[in-house]
C-alpha cells in the first residue's frame, strides 16, 4: 500500500535528519541528506538548498520550505581546567539542560561527546536549590584535564558547534516516536518526501523544494531563498510546539500530538494568506485528512520572511506538533506526519494558474 511506502520512507528520512547535526550555521549534514536524497540541487551563498521540480506549467511557482537548523550551542571558551564554556545558539531554557549529554563538532569533522555539568544535590544549599542557572554559569564536560589536552587532543576549539546527543526511538507505541531537533527536521523530512512523490505523479505547476538556513536565529537563510526562488506562493513545513500538555485548558489546545495536521492562521511575526488558509482547509476536507487549525500566541517561522518577498507572497505554515520543543527529547506522532504529507501533496497537485489567482484576489 501507498500509504505503508509512505510510513517507511517517512520514519527512515525522520531517523536520519533528527539524529543529524544541525545547529545554526552549521547544516552540513542535513544539506547532504537533502543533497543524497533528491539529487541534482543547487545552494546559494548563505548555504540554502535548493530543487526543482518542473510539471505540466511553469506557473505558478511553488515553494515547499523547511528550515535546516535546529537550537544548539556553540563553544564560546575553554577553562584551565579542560571545561566548555558555551553559548546558547536559539531558544533555550535553561532549566532543561543540565546533566544531559552533548556532541562537539569540530572543524575536523569529529564528535566528541560531553556533558553538561550539574552539581550533585548533596552540594546544593537550600538558595541554589530554588534558583534558575543561567546557562553563563554553566559549562560542558569532555573528560579532559587542561585546556591544552581539549585544543590538541579533542581538537575543540571556540566557534565549534554543539548539539544535543538524543537517539532516535520509536515509544512502546511506535506511532509515538523521540528525538531531539523534530523542529525542525520534520519539516525538512516532509520537504524530501513531497518532492520524492512529486516526481511520479502529474502537477499543473512548478515546485521548488528549500532547506533554509539559520531560521533559530531569526529567519536569516529565508530571506536569500526567497531573492534565490521568486515564489509566486509559498508552504512553510514545521515542527511546531505542541500544546496538549498540563496547564493548557482543553479548549484552548490547537496543537495536540496524534490529531492531525495543524493549519496555521496566524502567529506573532505572520498573518497567513486568509484565501491560502481556506484553500488548504477545503483540501483537508474533502481528502478526509485530519487536521488542527491554530491561531498562536506566540512563536515565528520561515513565512515571516516569505510573505513579504517582492510585492508579497501568499504563504501558509502546516505543522507536525512536536511536544517539549527546543529541549533535548522532543515527541511527534507518526500519524501527524503523514497528515501533513497528504495536504501538502494535494496542494502541490492540484494548484494550478486559475487557484492561485483566487489566491490573490481581494473584495
């Protein structure tokens, strides 16, 4: 069946690109992944990715987008005593990161695994049990005893990039599955996929598929893949914060892990194409493909910068809810995945000159 071919090749893709080293500015490794799967790609001079895929019409020009990079750190210096000082490279609390583990990249190209470093509680008096560590006063452990012995031996030095080490598994529910970095892997395993599927089937336009760089730190790689493909409208793939979690009121949830796909209106840096929004919701209708629509309090994505390309671009974010995001063990559901796969293949099959330029018609 389609959809078993579809599960495999999505876990296989989801496997690889979470457990890839990623941090901003440093996404070597998912821009081979994308480079290995789909072959024949071009990048530009901020290290953006790029594929195109012709169909039956030049028009309109679709771009299907996930963002490369996921939150990291980097090695800001060495102490005497053989210890990491880092900074953080995206959004992160640090109250989830002590005493978890970490992988240096050196310029070498070599791992070198560490942890990062937390006083035992038999040392703790009762003020620092209550208090936040900020991530100033903390440091990564490589099991090293000078600073001497990490430049030369480790070969680590300040700039390095760091990611944190999270295995990718399946839960005891395998449709539950946890890694680090689903935001935003997902969405570049959705881009690979959609494209992958594009090439065997009819589509009425032209699709570019994009891996953006260093949107963790304020959508800087949008801005030159937007320059790079001139899209006539645009589709955002994300890993977006699920909310269905203690604390949230079950009405209020819009982002809840095993419901669907989530159809995004509005966030804080992007108010979607309203005309794109009810297209995309039309298509989940009528493919009976379960979905979620959000309005977000907060957050932003790669359609910040899409949107206001030229004289602007029609732009919609479909996202895979991922539970603790920006820590390192994040939750996704396989099911949500490929709700997500299915609405973006039929947008892509089916968008042809006539829908886009409903798109852009205003009363």
């Amino acid at each position: 069946m389609e959809s078993d071919s579809s599960r495999k090749k999505g876990l296989e893709l989801l496997s690889k690109l979470a457990q890839a080293h990623g941090a901003p500015g440093r996404e070597a490794a998912v821009r081979r992944i994308f480079r290995d799967e789909l072959g024949s790609v071009e990048t530009d001079r901020l290290g953006n990715v790029f594929f195109k895929k012709t169909g039956a019409a030049l028009n309109p020009c679709i771009m299907v987008s996930g963002h490369m990079d996921e939150v990291g750190f980097v090695v800001q210096s060495i102490t005497h005593a053989g210890l990491i000082k880092f900074i953080p490279v995206g959004g992160w609390w640090s109250h989830t990161l002590l005493a978890h583990r970490v992988r240096i990249l050196t310029r070498d190209g070599v791992e070198i695994p560490g942890v990062i470093g937390a006083k035992p509680p038999h040392f703790l008096t009762d003020a620092e049990r209550e208090k936040l560590i900020k991530t100033d006063d903390m440091f990564i452990d490589v099991g090293a005893a000078t600073d001497e012995e990490v430049r030369k031996r480790f070969g680590i030095r300040p700039g390095d990039s760091i990611v944190p080490e999270s295995p990718f598994i399946s839960l005891h529910n395998p449709d539950y599955l946890l890694c680090k970095a689903f935001d935003n892997r997902v969405g570049m395993a959705l881009t690979i996929q959609s494209l992958q599927m594009l090439c065997e089937v009819r589509h009425p336009n032209t699709v570019f598929g994009v891996g953006t760089v260093q949107e963790e730190v304020g959508v800087r790689g949008a801005q030159t893949a937007g320059q790079t493909v001139n899209p006539d409208a645009a589709i955002v793939l994300e890993g977006t914060p699920a909310d269905d979690f203690p604390g949230i009121p079950v009405e209020e949830r819009q982002g809840a892990v095993g419901r669907g796909v989530q159809i995004r209106v509005q966030d804080p840096s992007a108010i979607m194409s309203p005309n794109f929004v009810d297209y995309a919701l039309d298509l989940a209708h009528s493919h009976g493909i379960p979905h979620q629509v959000a309005v977000r309090r907060s957050g932003a994505t790669d359609a910040r910068a899409f949107q206001l390309h030229k004289q602007g671009v029609p732009t919609i974010v479909l996202g895979v809810p991922a539970r603790y995001i920006h820590t390192h063990n994040s939750i996704i559901h396989m099911d949500d995945y490929l709700s997500a796969l299915r609405l973006t293949m039929a947008i892509l099959e089916n968008m042809d000159s006539h829908i886009f330029e409903n798109l852009i018609a205003f009363s």
